[in-house]
C-alpha cells in the first residue's frame, strides 16, 4: 500500500479543545480535522477531498501559559470596564482609543462621571454627546408628534382598503384608488427612511465605534518541542498536490504555532511479520484496541494489564460547506484512543508498518 509520510517538528503548539474557554486546553496530538484542514488549505482545495491519515508522535512538556484576554461587549456598560473608540467598529482589535475606565466594581457612571479614570476628556466628551442624541431621539420617537403621525398613515391605508372592497377591480376608481395608496404607502416609507437615515448618520452610526472592554486573566496549554509523524491515503492526484504544496504549511493549530517540515515521501506500507512496539504516542481508532490480556477484540495491543488504557475521542473526518463554514458530519465522526504503549504483531490486521531505516513506524488509518 501507498502512502505519504511527513514528518514535522513544532516548538509549540495548541490543539484546542473546541469546549474549553477559561482554560484552553489542548488534544496532545493534532485532532484529524486540524491535519486534514490544513492540508485542504495549502492545496488551496475548497470542497472536501477524501484523505485517511494515522497521526503519531510525542511532546517533551506541557505548561499553562498566561495571557490577557480582551473581550469587547457588543454594546457600552455606563458602570464598567474600559469605554474604548475603536478604530474601525467592523474589526474588533487592538487598535482602538482609551477613554475612561471604571474604578469600582459597581456604583460608577460614565455619562454622570462618577468614579471613573478619564484617559481622553474629548472622547468622553463626544460619548456622552452622542448618548444625549439617542435618548432624544428615543423620546421623539414616544412623543405625539410621531405616533399621531404613524396612526394618521394607518388610518388612511385602512379607509382605502375598505373603499377599494366597494368598487369593481376593473373600474376607473379602482384603479385610481390603487395608485393613490402606492403613493401613500411610499410617502410612508420616505418618512420613515428619513427618520431612519438621520438616526443612522448622527447616532447609530459614531456611538457603534464606541465599546466597552473588559479584560481577564486566562490560560493556554502549551505543548513544547513536538514531533509529528503522519501518514495520507488518499488518490494519486491529491498526494501529489500535498507533495507539491507542503512546504506552504506554516503552522499547525494556532498561526502562531509554526511547522518546520522536516521530511515528505512517498513509502510502501507492509503488514506486520512480527511484534512491533511504537516509539510515539499516538491515536488509534477504538474498535482496534485490545490489552495484554485479551480485553477487547482488536488488533492493536495497548501495553496495561488493567484493561485498555487511553484517552477516548470522537473526531470529525468529512465535512460540508455551509455559508461558507465548514460542517462536519456527525455520522463520520470516529472514535479514536489516545494511545502512548501500544504494539503490533504478525496477527495484527487494519494496521500496516512503515519502515523508514532505523524506525519503524506502526500506521492505523484513522476511519469510520
């Protein structure tokens, strides 16, 4: 059998677990949507491409890194955080204006300036200016002016409909009174896209540049000074395109988690002829698990006399384009162990053997 082998080495990196948030953990290996994805992506594929990969390989540490997280709330809280005027409203970075900050953890007021840190007078100053506009404009919108106006446009669309149920469809009247409320009815919508307008202009759109920011103490699990060994099953033509395209493979997890590729070949892959014991941790798919002493009815033999031993996961493997994301199917999700003793031997079936030289390399495509 046919396969790819590439080997990579990271100085870290973080696979994260899509349920943590506080505490980003991390898989100890690339889960096989973060491989398969990465690889669509460098070859620029933007439909799913059929690949089956076995995925090895250890770490030397973990650790918990700090960092800061910033949040910025879709609206502005008068009595907390940091109020910031960002750059651009459409992008939530780090480019963006200090304000004012609170002080307290309750009983401040941005608009009242009561306990707050003022960092920009002028800023704040057109804050609350802008806040004064959107309450006025909220209490027009209450007053009689506009909701007598409002009920005057209803009430004569309601005496049209009724007039035009007396006459005939085909009538000169008819036809007038028809054009007479399409007239009305867009004498209407001016008004009200000209009240819209105005509102948008003078308050919706410079207060959405202001936010509020709060910010927590969160943390990473990093694993450092990794080894990857994968191997790809999949048509001639997507190989090659891996082949060609691997060396544009800059990171693997996070972008910041960059690859250093240190080998890509084509090898033959062999059954078993004799035990095998794996140098690398690595994930195998479940129903091939069995212990030492014949627990489970597969065909790789995990090393523990306590029954099978490892960290048990559902991955996904094929998805579809939704919207532009990508969906991954539950009925193709595989269960997979997380294995870092497991051994092969002559008996062994749905596992195949790579010898690379000095290393032998045990691979179990990972499947539904």
């Amino acid at each position: 059998m046919k396969a790819l082998r590439i080997k990579l080495h990271q100085t870290s990196a973080n696979y994260r677990k899509e349920e943590t948030i506080d505490n980003k953990m991390t898989y100890p290996l690339p889960p096989i949507s973060t491989v398969t994805g990465a690889l669509h992506s460098i070859c620029g594929y933007t439909e799913y491409h059929k690949m089956l990969v076995s995925i090895q390989g250890n770490y030397q540490s973990m650790q918990n890194k700090i960092y800061t997280h910033h949040c910025f709330l879709n609206s502005t809280m008068d009595d907390r955080g940091l109020l910031v005027k960002m750059k651009n409203e459409n992008l939530l970075s780090t480019a963006y204006d200090k304000v004012a900050e609170a002080k307290k953890s309750q009983g401040n007021s941005f608009l009242k300036g009561i306990t707050i840190q003022v960092y920009n007078q002028g800023l704040l100053d057109e804050y609350r200016n802008l806040k004064e506009m959107g309450n006025k404009i909220a209490l027009w919108k209450k007053s009689e002016e506009y909701t007598d106006k409002v009920a005057m446009y209803k009430t004569k669309k309601q005496q049209l409909t009724k007039q035009k149920k007396t006459l005939d469809k085909k009538s000169t009247e008819y036809t007038d009174l028809v054009e007479k409320e399409k007239e009305l009815k867009q004498e209407e919508k001016d008004w009200k896209n000209k009240i819209k307008e105005y509102e948008e202009t003078h308050y919706k759109k410079p207060i959405a540049k202001f936010r509020s920011l709060t910010k927590s103490v969160k943390k990473y699990e990093i694993l450092n000074n990794i080894t990857l060994i994968l191997h790809i099953q999949a048509e001639e033509s997507v190989l090659q395109d891996i082949m060609e395209n691997i060396y544009d493979l800059k990171s693997l997890g996070r972008s910041e988690d960059f690859v250093d590729v240190e080998e890509i070949k084509l090898v033959d892959l062999v059954e078993p002829e004799e035990e095998i014991i794996s140098s690398y941790s690595a994930y195998v798919n479940y129903r091939d698990t069995k212990s030492i002493n014949n627990v489970g009815d597969g065909n790789i033999i995990v090393l523990t006399s306590e029954g099978i031993q490892g960290t048990k996961y559902y991955m996904g493997t094929e998805y579809k384009k939704e919207k532009g994301k990508r969906i991954f199917l539950q009925d193709k999700k595989v269960p997979v162990v997380y294995v870092s003793n497991h051994s092969v031997d002559e008996e062994s079936k749905n596992v195949w053997i790579d010898n690379a030289g000095d290393e032998q390399y045990i691979v179990n495509f990972l499947q539904k």
